[in-house]
C-alpha cells in the first residue's frame, strides 16, 4: 500500500493528550486476540471485557483508530444506505423495521459507552437530514417516511430545508428528517472505548494458522498465541484470508475539512444527499465536514490506499461553494479512507467454514457506526455464552457459502 493521509479527526486527536489503550505483551497466551483496532474490534473487545473475559488483546497494524472509524465524517444514522421504501421491497417490511430497530439500538449502546466511560467526543442526538437531490429521490424520500411512520418510526418530510440562519440549504426538493440520528468525532470515540483495554498498536497480521489447538496470529517479527480469534478488518479482509476475495469488496471513500471565511452556520445536524453519496456537516469549531461524490469516479475510487485524487477533492470544493454557498475558505485536512462493501449490502459475521476457531465481523458498507456496536455486542455474547442474535443471523456468511 502506499501514501496514507490523516484524517481531520485524527490530526486533532493527536493534537492533545491521547487516549491510549493499555501496551499487551505478545509472549502472553490470550483467550481471544482481535484484529483490527477500529470500531468493531475494540467494540467487540469492549464487551468481551463486560462479560467476564479478561484475557482479550486487540491487535492493530497502525494505531487504534487507524483505518474507516477514524476516517468518517461521525454520522449516527438509523437504518441502511438505502431509502426505506428500497428496504422494504429488497428484503421485506418486517426485516427492513427490524434493522432499522437495530440501528436504533446500535445508536443507544454508543450513547450508554459515552456515558459510562466519559468519553470526549462530541456526541450528540441532533438528528439527520436525507436530502432529495431531484424529483425520483424527493419521491423515494416521501414514501419512505409514510412507510416508516407506519411501521411507528418518528421522522417527517421538510419541503423545504434552511441553515441555522434561515437560508435555504441548497438546491435541494426538500428532505427527509429523523430526529433520532446523531453525531460524534468518531476517532475519540474509539479511542475513548479502548482507554483499559489490552492491544498491541504496531502488529500487522501477516498470516493465521491452526498450532497446537491454537489459533497462531503471525505478524512481521513475532507471533500472538490464543485459543480463539476474531477478524475485524472491515474492507482489509481480502489481504488477511483469501475467504474473503469473492465477499468483499475494497471502496475508498474520500473527504476533506475546511474552514469558512467569516464562518459557518449549517446548524447541528447532519446532511446527506443523492441517495448517500454526498455528505457534509458542522463540527464544533466552525469547520465544515464534506465527503463522497464517489458515484462520479466510480471506477478510480477502489483499492486498499487511503488516498486523496485532485479530480475527486476539487469536486468537494466545487460542492461546497455551489451548493453550500461558501466561496471562500481554508483546507484544514483531505483524507480518504477504505470501506468494505457486499453483494447485498450487509456485513459478514461468523466463524471461517475452513477454522471455526477464527471468526469475522467485516465489511460493514459504509454504516459501521450504524451497526458496528450492536454487531460487536452480540457477537461477545456468542463467544461468551454461546448466544445466537438474530442479528447475526440476519448477517451470517453462510448466506455467501461456497
């Protein structure tokens, strides 16, 4: 892999005193070793810990926060990137209610660790705008709130959108609100739910066997011995077990923060637009922070590099001055960052058909922080207690059997 940028959130989490994870020793033996220190490693690690098993290590190549979760733009968004109304058709009206009751639970199980663990990360429920960027998805949008309100969802259709000021917010037809999504510096708020927990940061896996009855974790120069393990490398899955190659799929996600001249006033919610693809929002300090376009290079934005393109940033820009109305402002960061995409939509849980003592919860489609706690809950009660959700049900990889 090559060049790595830094994200904004990572630049001003190690602009002060970082949260760190407890150093582990790697000659230990480990009753579960996980890897990946994003979102649903530490997560899963989190939990683990809750349920009694203390001889947990999480092992991450870079730095805990190092990849997708610390690399997003902070959206707590219920349901999936599909308008309802698609999930409803796609997989049912009973499925899509309860996966989006799920993501409402993901939501409140993030709330509940920011509050146990006095996490500084800017949380708040501050609601979330789907903006229609024509009349197909201003269609789209409309249906699925008359379905969602059905189904006992509270959101609403806004004919119209301003900013904090009163402006009107672009040349939208309108948007969907759901006063139940919120916000967060994702990057601190991983770092703040691994703060006790054991990890190794430096530790690229390079290989996994079955020794002894235990699972071997090889990395450059030692190796990490445990009776089980967990993958949570999200779109890196391919690089770590070839299993992974026909399942996932590697899409690079690009952002940048700037700041505007004379100030900014989107106001404290969220905002994404055409079906996903764009998004933006305010952070604290009056910087603005705008993502994707990634449907207008569909073909260069692939691959495991963490990079920026100058085509894809200056759209950003262009973005920002047209349809946000701020023509003047300075560049703070540009980042990309990888996520792990399927077939269907949906992640992949369980255990590997070809080592049941090795298990995986990857590709989360861009919505890791949609579903990534709840995931990583159940899944510790799994290993821990040898409970099943219909959750992970619902995202077993045996639905991909090969």
């Amino acid at each position: 892999m090559g060049y790595m940028t830094t994200s904004y959130w990572q630049k001003r989490g190690f602009s002060g005193v970082p949260v760190r994870p407890r150093t582990a020793d790697t000659r230990e033996k480990w009753d579960i070793a996980v890897i990946g220190g994003g979102l649903v490693g530490v997560a899963t690690a989190y939990y683990l810990k809750k349920l009694g098993c203390d001889r947990v290590v999480i092992l991450e190549k870079e730095f805990i926060g190092y990849g997708a979760s610390g690399r997003n733009a902070g959206f707590i968004l219920s349901g999936l990137a599909e308008p309802y109304s698609r999930l409803v058709v796609g997989m049912g009206a009973q499925s899509a209610k309860e996966i989006t009751r799920a993501t409402l639970e993901n939501h409140r199980l993030i709330a509940s660790a920011v509050t146990e663990k006095g996490i500084d990360c800017g949380y708040r429920k501050c609601g979330s705008y789907h903006l229609a960027v024509g009349e197909v998805e201003k269609r789209e949008l409309e249906e699925s709130v008359n379905l969602m309100l059905v189904d006992g969802f509270e959101v609403e259709y806004r004919s119209s959108v301003a900013d904090s000021a009163g402006k009107s917010l672009g040349k939208y037809a309108g948007g969907f609100f759901n006063s139940a999504d919120g916000k967060i510096d994702p990057f601190a708020f991983v770092r703040g739910l691994s703060d006790g927990l054991d990890a190794v940061e430096g530790f690229e896996v390079r290989r996994i066997l079955k020794r002894d009855g235990l699972v071997e974790i090889y990395g450059k120069h030692e190796s990490v011995s445990a009776e089980m393990a967990v993958i949570a490398v999200n779109g890196y899955s391919p690089l770590l077990d070839s299993y992974f190659e026909e399942l996932v799929f590697p899409v690079r996600g690009q952002m940048l923060a700037v700041l505007p001249v004379g100030g900014v006033n989107l106001g404290d919610s969220t905002f994404y637009a055409n079906f996903g693809y764009d998004y933006f929002r305010q952070v604290d300090d009056e910087a603005i922070i705008m993502g994707g376009l990634r449907d207008r290079f569909v073909a260069d934005e692939v691959g495991y590099d963490d990079i920026t393109s100058p085509a894809l940033q200056s759209a950003l820009e262009d973005y920002i001055k047209k349809n946000l109305g701020y023509k003047r402002f300075e560049v703070e960061a540009r980042w990309g960052g990888l996520m792990g995409f399927t077939m269907d939509g949906l992640p992949l849980v369980g255990s590997l058909p070809h080592n049941s003592s090795v298990l995986a919860a990857v590709a989360f489609n861009g919505h890791g922080f949609g579903l990534g706690m709840a995931v990583a809950r159940d899944l510790a009660a799994a290993i821990a207690r040898n409970e099943n959700s219909d959750l992970l049900k619902r995202f077993s990889l045996k639905r991909f059997a090969r």
